[in-house]
C-alpha cells in the first residue's frame, strides 16, 4: 500500500511525519519566520527589523491584491495571520515543556 501527502510519496514514518506535518516544506513565495518569528531565541534589535520588514511587505502584498493580483491578497491574509501566531516548538521551550526540560514532580 502507497501513502500519499498531497502529490509527494511518503517512503516511511519520517518522511510521513515530515509531509503531514509540514516540517521542511514551506509554501512559496512565504518566509515563515518573517512573519511568526524564528524558532530560536532573538534580540529585541533583531525582532524589531523583522517586524518592520514584514510590516512592509504585507503592506505590499495587500496594495498588489488591491490592484487585481489574488494571490498576493490571499499571501497578505496567510502572512498577517503569520503575525499572531508562535512557533510550537517555542511556546513548548518557554514553557518549560520541550525534551526533557519538565520538572520533576
């Protein structure tokens, strides 16, 4: 039996898990830490370019889908959503809920 995530084969259990769950593929044209932020921790110099940075382009994206481009529309809409969202595996770290960081009870 043949497992298909979208129109790629998984092979095993990791090449399933890495399709379901979307850990190397990301969608094109979108940086996803641009907009969510990366996975590891970042300065408050650094998190603030990156938000002017996505500030900007989602502004552009918005003006292009404005003008008649659909797809740049639905790209602001994905990317400002973007912005409101926290990587799980650091909301997981912050939490103190990652691999072994729990404390034992």
């Amino acid at each position: 039996m043949r497992t298909y995530i979208g129109n790629h084969q998984a092979l095993n259990d990791v090449e399933f898990e890495e399709l379901a769950l979307g850990f190397d593929t990301l969608p094109l044209g979108i940086d996803r830490d641009l907009f969510r932020g990366p996975l590891t921790p970042e300065s408050p110099e650094e998190r603030a370019a990156r938000l002017d940075v996505s500030r900007e382009v989602i502004a552009d994206l918005a003006a292009q889908g404005e003008g008649g481009d659909e797809v740049a529309a639905w790209d602001a809409l994905y990317a400002d959503a973007l912005t409101r969202t926290v990587p799980f595996l650091r909301a997981a770290r912050s939490a103190g809920r990652f691999a072994g960081t729990e404390e034992a009870a």
